[in-house]
C-alpha cells in the first residue's frame, strides 16, 4: 500500500475507472452479442434494432474513452455492413 496521501488517492480513483471502464465494456460486449445473434436467425427488423443500440453504445464508449474513437467507428462500420448483407 501507498505511503503518500496523493498516492492512495490515485490509487482508489484508478480502481474506480478500472470498474467502471469494465462495466462498460461488459455492457457493449452484451450489445454486440445481441446484434449478432439477431443477424444469426435473419430476424432483420430485430437487428435493425439492436444496430441503433450498437451504434449508440460504442459511440458513447468512444466518447468516454473507455475504447478508441477509430476503434469505435470500425465496429460500426462492420455492423452496418452485416445489417446491409442480409437485406
């Protein structure tokens, strides 16, 4: 454990981040992996659906800086892709 104050301080805000970066990537994992398995069973207004929320999710970790904004945009990319293939 940290002897200096600031360094404790650090410490207990890196943890925080840390859970809350986590969260967010769980909950974008959890996103994705509903588009996919909508786009799976060819459900296309379903994955539509699940596309906006996509969309919506890794713009908003992009923001936040819990993933990369290109990182982001990529993803999206590939999505928009997969939803274009069914129709």
């Amino acid at each position: 454990m940290a002897n200096i104050k600031s360094a404790q301080k650090r410490i207990k805000v890196n943890a925080k981040k840390a859970a809350t970066n986590k969260a967010n990537k769980s909950e974008l994992k959890t996103v994705l992996k509903k588009f996919n398995e909508a786009v799976d069973s060819g459900d296309k207004a379903l994955a539509q659906e699940n596309f906006v929320l996509a969309e919506k999710t890794l713009d908003q970790n992009a923001s936040k800086g819990t993933i990369h904004k290109s990182a982001a945009a990529r993803k999206t990319s590939r999505l928009a892709k997969k939803l274009n293939k069914m129709a």
